[in-house]
C-alpha cells in the first residue's frame, strides 16, 4: 500500500496541512506526518530527504511559511516527487515569500507547487501520482471528481 510523507516546518503549520491528511485518508491512502524543520533541525531534514524512498513512501508534501526553505531541501535529497505547500505564516510577508522560495526552484530540483495554504490540492495531487500506478486509488480519484461534478450540477439547479 502506498504512502504519502507529510511534513511540515512546525506545529503551527499543522492547521492548514490537515486538510491534505484528510483528503489522503478519505482515498485510504496511508499518511505519516512529521514535523522536520529546514532550520531548526537539518539533520533531521537531511535524514528524512535521503530515507524516505527507503520507507515506503511514493510521495511527500512539504509545508512550510517563511523562507520556506523545507520542500525545496527534500526535493533536493529525494528520488521521490516533492510537493510544496506555501503557508501564510506570521512571520510571513502576505504569503509571497513562501509561494516564490517553493515555486523558483533551480532547474534540476523540481517541486510541484500548490497555491497558498493549499494542502488539500496536494493532497489531491498526491493520490493522483500514485493513482497513476494504482487502480484502487484511481478508481477513487475518479469518483471524488464525479462528485464535484455532480456538486456543480446540483448548484446550477438550485438556480433555476
């Protein structure tokens, strides 16, 4: 069964990656979440970005506000597909600063980007990856997009 590494630089980034945690769970996906500090403590960071293909993982998703140094440090450590999550945080400037440190990776060292506080699309990204290699996930990405289908068409009736 797949596993999907989800990180993040601290406790307070918790709130908004929860909704990629949710997301993973609510298509059976398996999830382990850590919190790994770019800047607090790299060797933490380096451990996790060179193991984590060892342990089971397919994908990780890295939130992280600030510098937001996290995603783009594990991408560069791991064989595995890194997706960023930009996080407005305290210390942040209106989320910008987050968005441009995971988004303007060097060539070579590619990270998948979601937008500001956007966990749940990566956690959506995520199970696509591995739906691409697994028909049970793929078969749930496939009903969850029906469903947003069928939310969109209810509403244009309730116009009507």
């Amino acid at each position: 069964m797949s596993k999907v590494g989800v990180i993040m630089g601290s406790k307070s980034d918790l709130p908004v990656m929860q909704d990629a945690i949710d997301i993973l769970k609510s298509f059976d996906i398996n999830v382990e979440v850590d919190i790994v500090s770019a800047h607090r403590t790299p060797e933490k960071l380096f451990d996790y970005g060179k193991h984590a293909h060892t342990k089971g993982f397919s994908v990780i998703i890295a939130g992280a506000g600030g510098a937001a140094h996290l995603p783009g440090m594990i991408a560069s450590l791991s064989p595995l597909p890194v997706i960023g999550v930009p996080i407005k945080s305290s210390n942040s400037i209106d989320g910008w600063d987050s968005v441009l440190s995971i988004l303007q990776m060097p060539g070579g060292v590619p990270v998948a980007t979601v937008a500001l506080n956007g966990a749940k699309n990566a956690g959506i990204l995520a199970a696509q990856i591995i739906g691409s290699s697994d028909a049970s996930v793929l078969d749930k990405i496939l009903a969850y997009k029906e469903g947003l289908k069928q939310m969109v068409i209810t509403s244009a009736k309730d116009l009507k």
